[in-house]
C-alpha cells in the first residue's frame, strides 16, 4: 500500500505544478490581462476618434456638393447674362 501511495504522489507530484510556477503563472496571466484592457481602451478611443472624424467628413461633403450646386448655378447664370449681352 505505502509503495501505491508513494507512486500516486510521484505522479501528482509530475501532473500537479508547484506553487511558485502556480504563481508565476498567475502573475503572467494578470499582466498580459492588464495588456489587454490596455489595449481595448486605446482601440475604443481610437474607435470613437473615427466616429467623430467620419461624421466631420460627412459634413465637408454635404457641404462641398452643397457649393458645387451654388456654383453650377452662378455658372448658368453668368452663361445666360452673356448671352443677353451679345
């Protein structure tokens, strides 16, 4: 029984990691979670950024079709105050 009991505990003692490679291990495990809550924020602020941006873009484009029509339109204008003229 006790030569049993000893090979159990050999073989736990194999499977089983000891306590500073347990707390090595969970340290490891804290600082890449702390990476990656890092690395979340800086990608939802970057993703907020790109938000703001595109909206900003969105109005320079309204805004530029806005004066391409304003400026078609004074091309016309000009176009027929000319041809009056001659």
């Amino acid at each position: 029984m006790r030569e049993q009991l000893a090979e159990k505990q050999q073989v736990l003692k194999t499977i089983r990691p000891t306590t500073a490679k347990m707390r090595k291990d969970q340290h490891e495990i804290k600082l890449l979670e702390n990476k990656l809550e890092t690395a979340l924020t800086k990608y939802n602020d970057l993703q907020a950024q790109n938000k703001v941006l595109r909206g900003e873009i969105d109005v320079w484009r309204k805004q530029l079709r806005n004066q391409t029509r304003v400026n078609k339109g004074y091309v016309r204008e000009i176009h027929n105050t000319v041809e009056k003229i001659k």
